[in-house]
C-alpha cells in the first residue's frame, strides 16, 4: 500500500491514486445541474465570501429546504459516496496523516453566502475531510475499542434523523418512548439481566448517549438517595470506589457531582488478580473510609476494563457493598454486548446484586455511535434527582402516571430517538447474526493471540478475555541490541531497564501505525506498556488480522535490521 496522506482517493475507481484532482462524484455535475439551476463553478469561486449581501439572481434561493424530491436525489447522491466509501476503506491509511491545523490551510476564511450544491460539498468532503478522517470502519482499524458500523444501525440512524423528532416525554413522541421500553426490555432479556432490571418487573432501560452520561445520572441519584437520609450538608462525606483501571469517567462524574477528590477512591489493582478489583481490598478501604467518618457511596465496577479488558468479580464485590449500602453500577461499555452469547454470559454473574448496568451499543453492538443503553433498577431513584416539571411540558398522559417521561432519567431536556437505530439492528440480524458476529471476533482475537505465541520475540502481556490481544516485543528478543543504548541513556539516569523495553515498543507501535496499514493504539498497566490489537471493526476478516500480523512482524525486523531505534 502507499502512503495516501496528500493523495485522493476516488472511490468508483478502486485502487487508482489520484493527485489534487477531484473525485467523480455518482451524478454527473452536468446533469446535477438540470436539477439544480444555479453555476457550481461560481459557487465554488466565491466559497467564503460575505462581502455580498444579496443571491447571484433568484435561481440562488432554496425555496423549501425539506423538498421531498430534492431530499431524494441528494440522499442518493451521499448513500453512493458512503457506499464508495465503505467499498474502498481499506485503501486509505487507517490513522489519519494530516498534521494540526491542516484543514484551516484548506477551507475559506468564513461562510459561503451563496448556497453551494451537493455535488461540490462532496467533492470537497472526499478532497479536504477524508484526509483528515481516521478510520474506524477500515478493516484494518484495530485502535481503542471498535465502533462497530453496520447496515441496519446506519439506516436506523437515518429514520431517526429523518423522523428528527425531540422525543423529551411520552407526549412529545409516543413511539420514541414505548419502542425504547421495549427494546431496552429486549435487550436486557439477550443479555439476561435479572428481571428487576427490566420493565416488566419494575425496573427499566432507558438510552443515554455515552457511558459518562450513565455513570453521572445513576451517581447523581445515589447521591441524593444518600443525603435525604443524612442531610445535604454532608455531602463532603461521601466516598466513592473504583480501581486504578475503573475508566475516568467515574471521576468526571464524581467531580461534576460534587464528591470532594479526597474521596474518591482508585484502589490499586494487580497482577495477582489479573487487574480486576479485589473485594477484600475494597472491604478494606471501606473500613478505613468508615472508621474516618465517612459514609461510602458508590462502586463502578467494570466488565472488560478499558486499558486491558479486566474483568472485576461481581459477585463478591456486591456482597462488600451491600453491607454498606452501597449503589453498585456495572460498566460493562464495551465488553457487555459479548454477554449475549452464554459462553460469555458468566463475565457478568452477579449483576443481579448490583443497582445499574451500562453498556455501549456503539461499541462493539453494531450500532452508531451514540446508543449507551442504561438499565436501573430503581428507575423512581433516577426520576426523584433528575425531573422538572415545567408548566409548559405538563400533559395528560403524564400526570395519569401510566407513562415514561425519559428527561427525567437523563442529563438533557431534548433526546433523539435512538432506540429506532438499536431495533433495526436487533431486528435486521437477530439474536442469532449478533452472536455470530461477536464470536468471529473472538476468534479472529485468538487467531492473533496465537500468531503472536508463535514467535518467540513476542509475548503476551495481559491475559486476553474478548477480543481484545495485549502484546509486547520481549525483553529478551532485543536487549542486547537496546543495551548499549539503554546503558547510554541510562549514565544520564533516563530509563531503566524496563523503561527502555517499554519506549522500545512504544517506538516499534508509532512505527506500525504510521505505516497507515493497521491502526493498534496502546496500554500501560502494571508498568508495562503493551500494544493492544483490538479486534472489533465489522470489515474486518482473518486475512486482515493475517496481514496485520505479518506487517508487525516486518516492522520489528526492520527495526532490528537497520538499528532503528537503537541509534
Ligand atoms: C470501560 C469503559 N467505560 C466507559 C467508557 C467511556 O465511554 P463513553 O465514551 O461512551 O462515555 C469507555 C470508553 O472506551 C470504556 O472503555
């Protein structure tokens, strides 16, 4: 593959690299134009003045600007460019190569005042955005953790859009709220979560937007749960639990809340537990916090933890906390959707202790970001913290009480209608497709787990649990040729041993990614820095996991070929 960053890439022509030169766009300008009466080329020219106050004539003024026609023929025009886009993502380097500030050099100093067409806004899409767009769709994207694309979440997203309706209570959209409910109910069943989860018995689903908006809601109530009982000037009490791998949105949430920072508590994990969180560790934290005067508040406990995919033990955890009266909230953001198939169900044994369970449908579930889907248990806990009543909502079918009104179990006023998005997909695959797609990921992990166990330059770092593959160059693979370096550095007191094989992969993963063939970010736990192989991209098959493997490979023996990093 060659390097892409200052090349376009026309996507009905596959492979072809062109050079500043635009793409063919699906319709041809000519006959765009017959539609669209006005002159592309003067738009293009005058992109960015405002110095005009008045249309180039009439045939500039968009009459009605959700033409029903105009809507369909421009629809067109974008679902072909994404299909191209999708057609031919494998060939663009996966991480973005564009320096800061890139896109500024590119675009108009202001706004356009004359309307421009489709068909220019495109062209400059393929021309000026997609260089600086990172892939999360390529095959061979395999950073963070996937946003796992499909057909039906995208569709769903567009007659979520398209319907654009602001669906804050019952009223304001009927069936934004009841398909939520159901679906919610849906997936808690695939999921198995007990039945005090659910609607049907007493609990309830509802969609936030991102797992930080969960955490914050369901510690916003357990606060106020807690100070109704101790009064509101004991707020500087509270205590709050995680572990040092618990993802920062805890703390977000805890400062927003206003848990004083003293209290907030990252207990330390190690190797010895596979960095889950130790109950007897929290036990004794606890004690110490309580014999302080301090009253504990709130434990996130995580499923498939964000560096390495540790996995906390329920179980025992949700003893500890129920002693204290303790609201336990589950993240399970990214490796909760494999809970659907029961050979991973038992990762979340347990849950039925705790008060609130998350995960990200936008993770690894196959449905655009944003769909964070929240059960509670206690949904009147939610209400009771975060409901207004406002003159100008109040409505019949809310005060009969028979209904869900969903700003009251979240942040915002306004909400779109996402549940559309994650029936689609539910419905599209069925349970059966869902499943199937989460295990050939697993797979595909495994198949990279074991590449890397075949080469004894390699090792694994962290046990894998998903899909997921934490691995590093071995310390003894290049020592000797990192020593004189080490030692060089080391005489002025800048690595230690373990340093310097930590900088060395650290260098071999910039290496890798800067490549623009695969994308794999990285992981520091225990002071170890690892390069993390995520495997989750819905595109990807094994002969990407194969070729990115290989490239690995080549890579590190480059290094060692050419001294690189030694020197
Ligand atoms: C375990 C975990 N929790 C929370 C988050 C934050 O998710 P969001 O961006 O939806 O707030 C992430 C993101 O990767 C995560 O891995």
């Amino acid at each position: 593959m060659e390097k892409l960053s200052s090349t376009i890439y026309t996507p009905s022509r596959g492979t072809e690299v062109i050079t500043n030169k635009p793409p063919t766009l699906p319709i041809p300008t000519f006959l765009a134009s017959i539609f669209f009466p006005f002159n592309f080329n003067l738009f293009s020219a005058q992109m960015g003045s405002l110095t005009s106050d008045q249309l180039d004539g009439n045939s500039g003024l968009v009459i009605n600007p959700l033409d029903p026609e105009e809507f369909r023929r421009q629809a067109h025009m974008v679902i072909d460019f994404i299909a191209d886009y999708y057609k031919n993502v494998d060939k663009y380097p996966v991480r973005s190569q564009v320096e800061p500030g890139y896109l500024r050099k590119r675009l108009p100093e202001c706004a356009p005042y004359n309307p421009e067409s489709m068909e220019t806004i495109l062209q400059d899409v393929q021309e000026h955005i997609v260089p600086g767009v990172t892939h999360w769709q390529s095959p061979n994207y395999f950073a963070y953790f996937p946003s796992s694309g499909s057909i039906a979440g995208f569709l769903g997203e567009m007659l979520s859009s398209g319907f654009n309706v602001v669906g804050f209570n019952w009223i304001s959209s009927p069936a934004a709220t009841e398909l939520e409910n159901i679906v919610m109910d849906w997936l808690g069943q695939m999921l198995k979560l007990p039945k005090s989860f659910l609607f049907s018995g007493n609990g309830g689903g509802v969609i936030q937007g991102t797992t930080c908006e969960a955490i914050l809601c369901t510690l916003t109530a357990a606060r106020d749960r807690v100070l109704n009982k101790i009064g509101r000037e004991n707020i500087s009490k509270l205590v709050v639990y995680g572990s040092d791998q618990t993802h920062c949105a805890l703390q977000k949430a805890a400062q927003i809340v206003g848990i004083d920072l003293k209290n907030f508590r990252a207990i330390k994990t190690t190797k010895s537990s596979s960095y889950g969180l130790s109950p007897d560790s929290l036990l004794t934290q606890i004690n110490l916090d309580v014999e302080a005067g301090l009253v504990p508040l709130f434990l996130c406990a995580t499923i498939g933890t964000t560096a390495i995919t540790a996995v906390d033990p329920l179980k025992p955890l949700c003893d500890v906390a129920k002693q204290f009266g303790i609201w336990v909230h589950v993240d399970a953001a990214y490796a909760g959707s494999a809970c659907i198939c029961p050979e991973f169900r038992h990762f979340i044994d347990g849950v039925e202790g705790a008060d609130s369970f998350s995960l990200n449908a936008h993770k690894w579930f196959f449905t655009t970001l944003d769909c964070c889907c929240l059960w509670v248990k206690d949904p009147s806990a939610l209400v009771s913290s975060l409901s207004t009543n406002p003159e100008y909502l109040k409505n019949k079918a809310t005060e009969s009480k028979q209904v869900v009104d969903y700003k009251d179990w979240q942040i915002t006023l306004s909400r779109r209608f996402r549940s559309l998005k994650l029936w689609l997909v539910i419905r599209n695959y069925g349970v059966a497709n869902l499943r199937h797609f989460l295990r050939s990921h697993v797979n595909m992990a495994k198949l990279f787990e074991r590449l890397v166990a075949s080469d004894k330059r390699f090792e694994i770092v962290f046990p894998r649990q998903f899909s997921v593959v934490c691995f590093r160059v071995s310390p003894s693979a290049v020592m000797d040729k990192l020593k004189p370096k080490y030692e060089n550095c080391h005489s002025q007191q800048l690595f230690t041993e373990e340093e310097a094989i930590n900088e060395f992969n650290r260098e071999l993963l910039e290496s890798i990614n800067a490549s623009g063939k695969a994308y794999m970010t990285h992981a520091v736990c225990g002071g170890i820095y690892a390069m993390r192989f995520a495997v989750g991209a819905t595109l990807t098959e094994e002969r990407h996991v194969m070729v990115a493997w290989t490239m690995v490979q080549e890579q590190l023996e480059a290094f060692l070929t050419t001294n690189t990093p030694f020197n």
